[in-house]
C-alpha cells in the first residue's frame, strides 16, 4: 500500500509543489484547504490520488481532530499552513497569533488524534534563523531575537516573528507532551520559481515571487528607476524537495535551510533583459556587484539534503515566462 501524507494549506504556493512531487513519488496526499471551492480547485490539478479536508479556521480549538480521525492511513504530517500577509489589519490577530495556534492545534490533534503518525515537518522560514546582530553567525544554530511586543508593530516584523514564534511553540510542546512522533522543520529563504500548475499563474503571483515579477513595470520608455535591493533566495521546487527528503532520512528536531544563493534586483534585471528583450525594461547598472547577501554559512543543512540547487536564472526565467504565458 501506498504511504499517506497529510499537508496542511495545500492550496499554497509551497504546499502546491510539495503534493505534486508526494504523489509523482508515488504517495498519497491528504490536504487541508479552508473552503471547498478551494479544495476542488487544487483537485482538478492533483488528481485521484488527493483528497482534502475543510479546516476553516487554523485557530479554532480541535480544528484538525475531525480531519486526521477520517484517515488512520496518514504517517507523516507536513503543516506548511500559516499566513503571510503585508496588509493585516491587526497584525497579532491576523499574523501571529494564527501562525503560533495553528503549529500547537496541528501537533495536539497529532498526539490525541492520530498515534500512527511517526514525522511532523513544519515550513519555517530562514528569517527564523538569521540573528541580526551577527549577520555571519551559523543561522542553523541560532534564532532571529525580535520580541512580541516589536513583532506586533508592522507587518514584516509580524511574519518574522510569527514563524519564530510557532516554532519555539512547537519545541516547548514536544519538551513538554513527549509525543511519539519527531519534529522538525525547513527553513526556506526567500522563495522564487514557478507555480505547480500554469493555471495557477493567472493574475497576481505569489508575495515572494513579486520581487521577480514587480521588476516587469520597469519599463526603459517611461524613464523607470531600479530600486535597490537584495538577500538569499531559494527556488521553490527545491523547496519541496527538501520537505520529501526530511521524510525520508532522520531529521529529529533538526532545523534544515534551504539557500541556492544570494542575489540583487541588478541580477534579476540582467537575466530579465537577457531573456526577454522584448519586455523593454531599463539596464540599471549591468557590471555592478551582483552577488547578494549570502554570507551566512548552512553547510550542515548542505550536506544534510545533498542537493544540487536550481539556479538563480533558471528559477527567474521558468517564473517569467510561465507568467506571461498565463497572462497573455
């Protein structure tokens, strides 16, 4: 019999590739989606093999208990649900405190719900491990510092601190409750790449893949200026594949980043105009330091997944051009 993974928000941007590369490897996949419109829609792309559950509300007490009962075949649970959002109205409300519940509500229904199930992975963030104070500390081995109250203040002060927040909540649960199954989670930095499905590409993309995409109003007859900007990037498709690898090898309580390299809105506006000329966006500044932050060393995360990442132009020009296929 096929093995049987649960992923809950299997209607985002990650959780997409992680389902599609489950069942091209042969699993089944349970997903947790918040409405049933929403559900059908990611069947339609995943096939016979998935099947989903409503779970309306992360924050709601019990909210996965009903779900993980329907299916005793689950083994592995992949909680990739959590918000990210730069327009919260509360930031604690809408933010952080659905990231924190939503991690504790996964892992109690796990321990009362579902005793078969050996392996919880969460998606972190590699915001979770950067320290601040030391941007070339191992960020495997340390956790960002921000506090709540900071955290409430703006938007990307919530999200980073949300995911360390749920984080540290999960380890508190596991040093407390001593369930049966390991945790343990991945750590993306900034996730660009195309979607699982073109269908999915309509319309606005992804928050992280608008740092690609925003780059396309840059337009050379209008005189546009590029902004400054860089970090660490990750090609999403390895991303998933990071999640596949953490089921299959040990991974208790490891903390595995996935990095590909570092980067610059000038890099991204080289393989933009080197690949699509016919966008006619401005040159900037082409022979000026393209290398990105990338300072930090993950050589334990490395040689953990033993992976060979996608690279930066690769990643660029697959999510480019499946845009604009999709918004013709």
């Amino acid at each position: 019999m096929a093995p049987t993974a649960f992923v809950s928000g299997a209607t985002g941007f990650i959780a997409q590739h992680i389902v599609k590369q489950l069942l091209e490897k042969g699993y089944n996949v349970v997903g947790s989606v918040r409405s049933e419109s929403k559900g059908e829609k990611v069947k339609k792309n995943f096939g016979s093999n998935f099947s989903y559950e409503i779970v309306e509300d992360l924050e709601t007490e019990g909210a996965f208990d009903k779900a993980l009962k329907k299916h005793p075949e689950v083994t592995v649970f992949l909680h990739t649900a959590s918000p990210i959002t730069f327009h919260a109205e509360d930031n604690e409300k809408d933010i952080i405190l659905p990231a924190i519940n939503g991690t504790v509500n996964v892992l109690k229904a796990i321990k009362s719900s579902a005793p078969q199930i050996t392996k919880v992975i969460i998606t972190s963030s590699g915001l979770t491990q950067i320290n601040g104070v030391d941007p070339n500390s191992a960020p495997e081995d340390t956790w960002n510092s921000i506090s709540y109250e900071r955290a409430k203040q703006d938007t990307m002060s919530a999200y980073v601190g949300s995911k360390a927040f749920a984080e540290k909540a999960a380890v508190e649960f596991v040093e407390k409750e001593k369930p049966s199954f390991s945790v343990s989670s991945i750590h993306p930095v900034l996730v660009f790449g195309p979607q699982a499905y073109d269908s999915e590409a309509k319309g606005e993309l992804n928050i992280t893949n608008t740092f690609i995409s925003g780059l396309l109003k840059l337009k050379a007859s209008e005189g546009a200026e590029l902004p400054k900007s860089d970090g660490r990037f990750i090609d999403v498709r390895d991303v998933a594949a990071a999640h596949l690898i953490a089921i299959e090898k040990p991974t208790n309580g490891l903390r595995v980043q996935v990095r590909s390299g570092g980067y610059t809105n000038q890099t991204l506006l080289n393989i933009l105009n080197k690949n699509f000329p016919e966008l006619d966006l401005i040159k900037g500044s082409p022979t000026e330091n393209l290398v990105g932050d990338d300072s930090a060393n993950h050589s334990k995360s490395r040689e953990y997944l033993g992976m060979n990442y996608i690279g930066l132009e690769k990643s660029v020009v697959d999510t480019i051009k499946q845009y604009l296929e999709a918004n013709k």
